[in-house]
C-alpha cells in the first residue's frame, strides 16, 4: 500500500513538473506570438502599398517545408505542421481583418471582366469603378485608391495600348500579373432574339475578340467605355435590335439576357491583368519576372544592342513591344518583359550596362511569374 502512494506522489510530482514546463512554454510563445503578430501587420501593410493578395501560396509551402527541418523529433513533425498551417491561417485572418475595405481601381463598374478577375485576386477588397484606364490609374497616383488593376494584353486582340502608355509615362509600378479565361456573351433586353439585333455596343477589345461573329451577322458594331457601360446603354435603350458584348455577370446586373453565349472568335480567350501600385515590390530571391521600359537613340544598331545586352547577361525575353512615345514623329518607346531576377548582382550588372546604352530607363516591375486566375 505504502508503494502504490509513494509511486502516486511521484507521478503527481511529474505530472506538475509536466505542467510548470507547460505553462513556462505557453508564456513564452505568447510573448513570441504578440510578436509574430505585429510582423504581420508589417506585412499586412506591404501588401496594401503593393498591392499584393493576402494569399500566397507559394510563399506558404516554402515556409512550411523550411520550417519542418527545423524539428529533431520526428514523431512530432505531423503535430508540427498543423501547428504551422494553423499560425498561417490565422496570420492570413488577420491580415483580411486589417485589409477589408483595400480600394482597387479598375476600369468599368460590377460585372465588367477586371472586375470580376479582381474580386477572385482580392475577395475582401472594395472594388472602385472608373469611367477608363487613366482615371483608374490616376486614382492610385493621387492616393485614393490603393492599387490599380488594368489589362495588358488580350490573347486574341493584342496588346492594350493605353495602359501601356499610362505605364510609360505615369509613376507607378507592376507588382503581378494574372491571367483568366475571357468569354463574351451577346446580352440584350430580355426575350429578345438573335434574329432581331442590328446593332452591338461594347469595348474595342470586346468587338475586336468578337469580329467574326458581328461580320457574319451583318451587325453595326459600337464602341463604348467598357462592356458594362454598353450593358446600361442597351437596358436604357429597351430596343430589342439593339445588344451589348460582355460576361453574364454583366448581363445579370443590368437586368439583360443573355442572347448567345461564347461568341468570341477564339475558344482559348484570355486576357492578362496587370497590378499596378505606388510602391514598388522588395527585391525578392523569389521574383523570376521583370518588365522594362526603355527609348534608344535613333541610330542604327541602337536598339539591337540594348536587346544584346539583356541576352548577354542569359535573361529570356518573352515579349518585345514598340510604341510611340508621341512626343516626336518616330519616336517609339520599348516594352520588355523577360524572365530571370534583376535582383541579383547580375540582374544589376544587366542595368547599369542597359542603361549606358539606353536614353530612357524604367524598372516598371520585378515579381513572381503570373498567376492563372479560375
């Protein structure tokens, strides 16, 4: 009997032991856990000047799979990781906490494309509509809102050239592009039939993705600001000869129907955004993505060097864009974007010496490749 107490005290005695060191413990992480928290608020304000989403997922597994190495026992590494993805979820709640209400420009109002693409990219983002590109982009000039998000190229209708001339000539920088499916829908006054329609208002870009469908039918194609101003012209014509080009999203929010679905000339439509901010990314060992922008002197062999140097220092050109600076005649700007981090001591060997060959310079971005957004 007396054994059986005396075995009881000592496991007593452990077991208080057991939980002195537990609470010790607890302390501590609270101490660390308030300061954990207060970095992420750091970060949490990055991404607003960014214009970086709250959910990285990348970033996430790579701090995941670091972070397990760090664990000798391996009969607790399971244990660890759920401790870690919790941490991160609620880093991230947090995060959407201080974020709700982050104002993103773009051109057009509920249901146009960009906003639709923004809404997937920032969820807890407030979505602010503009009348066209440039005031969307001045809106982040001036402080009213916090990033941009304008299109950059259409797969089938080529680049957006305005917003890469807000780019070349305006003060802000690229921080991600992303990439969606784009699927253009003939919308009109509800019962209306295709046989009815004469004329079709919408976006260039949207008529230009739907030219052979308008050509076929013999339609009078109209342009108007975006798709969902061409939606509210339609509703406010209540002409059933008359029809808008844009999402169902649109259609629904304009009381429209959708007359035909995916009438776009290419089945693989797909339109690339551009995140556009004040400030611009940190230098990351992550990025593998740059764009620049840059003029020559018009002389020969001026602009084959510039493209010669990038080369020379083993950076991938994806694309190669000119366009008129439109302060003289024949003055052409360039756009370029490669793969490769400009980062790195290579990267800045590459634009010291582009820039001893170049009379006009920009660093319009540095980020991770594009993401494709579902």
């Amino acid at each position: 009997m007396t054994n059986t107490i005396n075995k009881l005290v000592l496991l007593l005695k452990e077991l208080e032991k057991a939980r002195k060191t537990i609470g010790e413990v607890d302390e501590q992480m609270a101490e660390l856990f308030e300061k954990r928290m207060d970095a992420v608020k750091d970060v949490a304000k990055y991404k607003q000047k960014t214009g970086k989403p709250i959910d990285d997922l990348q970033r996430e597994e790579q701090l995941i799979r670091s972070n397990s190495k760090k664990i000798n026992n391996k009969e607790y590494e399971k244990y660890y990781l759920d401790f870690l993805r919790s941490n991160i979820e609620i880093s991230k709640k947090y995060q959407h906490r201080l974020l709700d209400g982050m104002k993103i420009s773009l051109s057009g109002t509920k249901g146009a494309f960009a906003d639709i693409t923004a809404r997937k990219v920032f969820p807890n983002a407030l979505n602010i509509p503009c009348t066209d590109f440039a005031m969307a982009y001045k809106s982040v000039e001036n402080g009213e809102c916090d990033c941009a998000f304008l299109p950059l190229e259409n797969s089938f209708g080529g680049d957006v050239g305005a917003v890469l001339d807000l780019a070349y000539f305006g003060n802000l920088y690229i921080n991600g592009i992303y990439e969606t499916e784009i699927v253009q829908n003939l919308i009109g006054i509800k019962g209306a039939d295709i046989s009815e329609i004469k004329t079709v208002i919408s976006h260039p870009q949207a008529l230009l993705q739907c030219s052979e469908f308008i050509n076929k039918n013999g339609y009078t194609a109209v342009e108007a600001e975006n798709t969902s101003k061409a939606a509210e012209i339609v509703y406010e014509k209540a002409d059933k000869t008359v029809a808008a080009i844009g999402s169902e999203d649109v259609a629904k929010i304009s009381g429209l129907g959708v007359i035909k679905s995916h009438i776009n000339e290419s089945n693989k439509n797909t339109t690339r955004f551009a995140v556009f901010s004040a400030t611009a990314n940190e230098p990351s060992k992550s990025h593998n993505r740059f764009i620049l922008m840059f003029t020559v002197k018009n002389a020969a062999g001026a602009l084959s060097k510039a493209i010669s140097v990038i080369g020379q220092h083993r950076f991938n050109l994806n694309s190669l864009k000119s366009r008129p600076t439109k302060l003289e005649n024949w003055n052409y700007y360039f756009y370029v974007e490669g793969e490769g981090n400009i980062n790195d001591e290579n990267g800045k060997e590459m634009l010291k010496e582009l820039k001893g060959c170049c009379e006009d310079l920009k660093v319009l971005g540095s980020f991770q490749k594009e993401v494709v957004v579902k």
